[in-house]
C-alpha cells in the first residue's frame, strides 16, 4: 500500500504542487490540505495544517511548498513531532532522511523546478533513517535540546 503524504503549499506553490501530484501519480496516496489556488494566503496556516495532520495520524509524510520553502518549514517546525527539511537537491533530500530522520520535505517553487522538486520527492520517499550515530541528534530534537 502506498504510503500517505499530506501536501499543502501557499499561492507561490500551487503550482508546482499541481504538477507533483500528477507527476507522482499513484506512487503515493495524497492528503491535499490546500491551497487550491493562487489567491493570497499565509504560508503559516498551510505549515500548520500539516503539522496537525501528520500529528493526528492521517500522514506519514508531509511535503510543504512554498516560494523559498523557508517559510512554510518554520511554521511547520514549531511542532515538536516535525522535522522539515528545506531541500534543493537529491542529495540534501536523502541526507534529510538519511541523518535527520526528516519527515517533512519542503520545497521552494521559486527556487527549484518540477524535475528537481520530483527527484527530491522520489528520493526523500524510499530513503531510510540510518539511525545509528545519528539517533542521538534525533533524540534531542525530540525532547529538547
């Protein structure tokens, strides 16, 4: 079974999120938590929106899109079950995963285009947490530093 990943972006990322979601297909089973247009909207609410579904269970994942991805990830980081990663390559998706335990990708719709964005999605998606080392670094994360 796929694995859920809650979306959501503010105007600046509409549509690229439009594009992902058709690119992906049905590699993943997607929770579209909005924005819906290009109208003018905060990119904390759509931050938080996702936080909220992923903390209540109805996400594994979360991508969140915004102009730079800066923004929507520090909205989305303020809850202490979230961990989003600003990415703009492969490599800094599979790092987020892979050292981090990432489990939020954010993206910049100004900075990156639809191919990267898709290859930072597809390797954010099958990259596991190699623990480890790096489970102490999590740790802290998880119950402040």
């Amino acid at each position: 079974m796929p694995k859920t990943i809650a979306i959501a972006c503010d105007h600046a990322g509409f549509p690229l999120k439009e594009a992902l979601k058709k690119a992906c297909g049905d590699r993943y089973r997607w929770l579209d938590l909005g924005t819906n247009s290009t109208d003018s909207v905060s990119y904390a609410d759509f931050g938080e929106h996702l936080a909220k579904a992923i903390g209540a269970g109805r996400a594994d994942y979360g991508i969140l899109i915004c102009g730079t991805g800066i923004g929507i990830s520090i909205a989305a980081n303020r809850y202490a079950h979230i961990r989003a990663a600003v990415c703009t390559s492969s490599t800094m998706a599979r790092l987020a995963r892979a050292h981090n335990n990432a489990n939020v990708l954010a993206l910049g719709a100004r900075i990156i285009g639809a191919e990267v964005a898709l290859d930072c999605i597809d390797t954010f998606m099958t990259t596991d947490f190699e623990g480890g080392r790096h489970q102490a670094r999590v740790d802290k994360l998880n119950t402040g530093l």
